[in-house]
C-alpha cells in the first residue's frame, strides 16, 4: 500500500506509524486495550484539528506535547492504573 501510495520503499517507512501507536498505548494507558484504542482515537482527533485549524508542519509536536502533559498529571495513562507493589 504504500509503495502504491509513496512510490518507494524505505527502511524507515513505517517507523512515523509505529511511533504514533506507541504514542496511543502510552496515552490511553500500558496494559489497558480500549485505553489504547481511546489513546488511538485522541491523537487522530488532535492531528485532524490541529491541522484544521493551524498549521500542519506541527500536528507532531501538538501530539507529543499533549502526550506530556498527560503523563504528567496521569502517569499511568488515562484509563491505566496504579499498580501497588509489594516487597
């Protein structure tokens, strides 16, 4: 599909996409498949918006920010939880 679509192959092609899925597992939450799938459907709200209404040259740093911004406050995602740990 992308060979069809960019006309070439290359090493790093798929590496942008699979950035951005382990943006939406991180976000949403490790370990938590609807987080994920809730993370997933964030970031392609906030490309499609930030695109929209700004420029579209930073649709990446806008979902990377906001990505730190949740770990910040939610360190285990949004729908992750604290795991207590025993010794």
């Amino acid at each position: 599909m992308f060979l069809l679509y960019y006309g070439v192959i290359d090493f790093y092609i798929g590496f942008n996409a699979g950035i951005k899925a382990f943006t939406a597992a991180v976000l949403g939450g490790i370990g938590s498949l609807p987080g994920a799938v809730l993370g997933g459907l964030l970031i392609g709200l906030i490309e499609a918006f930030w695109s929209g209404y700004a420029t579209v040259a930073y649709k990446d740093v806008a979902v990377y920010s906001i990505l730190a911004i949740v770990l910040m406050f939610m360190p285990s995602g949004l729908l992750g939880r604290h795991e207590v740990e025993k010794v």
